[in-house]
C-alpha cells in the first residue's frame, strides 16, 4: 500500500518511487534520502495513479514492470487524467499545477525501450543498475529548485515514520547506511530484478 505521509519541511523535495522489489525499494529510497528527498512509495501502477490523485509530487520515478499495473499502464492513466483536469484548451485551471515528470525505472537497456517509455507519456529514463550519481542528474534536470542537503526521512511501507507538532521524527529513524545496508554510492543489485 502506499505510506500514509505526513506533513514535509518545504526545503525537502516529494517524490513518488514505484517499486514493486523491496530491495530495490529500500536501497533507491536510502540513496533518495541522501539526495534530501521526502520519498512516498507504492509497490504497482494502481497504488502509484492513487497517491499521485491526493499528493503533489515533484516527481515520480515509476518502475516499468511491476505486478496488477506496470508502469507504462500507470503512466498513460495519469497523462489521462492531467489532459482530462487541464479541459478544454489545455490549461490546467491552476497555475501551480503542471505536467508532473515520470521518470522510467527499467532493468532493460535495449534499443527502442527508451522511445517506448517516452510514447507513453514517460520524460525522462533511468536504468537499472543505477548510481546516486544518475538520480541526482534526474532531480536536477526535472526537480525545480533542487538542492542536495544532508538527508531527508523515507516513510517505509510500514508507515512507521511518524512526527511530533515540532516535526521530529519519533520511531524507526536510523542512518541512511544502516537503511539500506550498503554505502551511498551503491547500486540496485540486478539479481534483485
């Protein structure tokens, strides 16, 4: 299911991973973390068309397959559905509204997959294995006013992350290493995929 979220520090960057492995989840989510991201996550297209509905995100990194919705389903369903709010004319009705960046997951690196992602609505690609170095590319290409800090939070599906009134974090906060088991410049284990 997707995490229930919290109120964000409005320094920190929201993004939406779609990752049905939970390896790959954690480690991604880990190295998010280190780029200062606030990271929701959801384990399949469905879930993903869900939070996107209730949250503003400044992005969405969306694994291609995953079980009961892939991402390229998912993806066409949310283009859909930002043609549909902007009506007629293609104005969004709220200025602070736009086209929200897809980002395409994908462990296939073959002629054409590319081109695939971007027909179906998709902005940008990023493929497995990949280092922090490649996601903080993305962010800076697609995230307006981004920032490296030292480390954001990651609320993990079992929603354990919770906050006081003052914002501090109260359970389950432990180092980004201790996350994700690997130091930050790791990369998703292919096996995993």
């Amino acid at each position: 299911t997707v995490n229930d979220q919290v109120p964000t520090d409005a320094s920190e960057v929201r993004i939406l991973l779609v990752e049905d492995n939970p390896v790959n989840r954690e480690v991604a989510c880990g190295m998010l973390e280190t780029l200062n991201c606030r990271i929701d996550t959801a384990e399949n297209g469905r879930e993903a068309i869900d939070a996107i509905a209730t949250t503003d995100y400044a992005l969405v990194f969306m694994d291609c397959q995953m079980p009961e919705m892939d991402g390229m389903t998912a993806t066409k369903l949310i283009r859909a559905r930002e043609a549909e709010q902007a009506g007629p004319g293609g104005g969004t009705g709220s200025a602070s509204r736009q086209r929200l960046p897809i980002v395409a997951l994908t462990a296939h690196a073959m002629q054409g997959d590319r081109e695939q992602c971007l027909l179906v609505g998709m902005d940008d690609y990023l493929t497995k294995p990949f280092t922090l170095a490649g996601l903080e590319q993305v962010l800076s290409q697609w995230v307006p006013h981004w920032a490296r800090r030292e480390s954001g939070e990651c609320a993990h599906s079992s929603g354990s992350v919770t906050r006081e009134a003052v914002g501090e974090p109260q359970e389950n906060r432990r180092p980004v290493s201790d996350q994700i088991g690997q130091p930050a410049e790791a990369v998703i284990d292919p096996a995993a995929l």
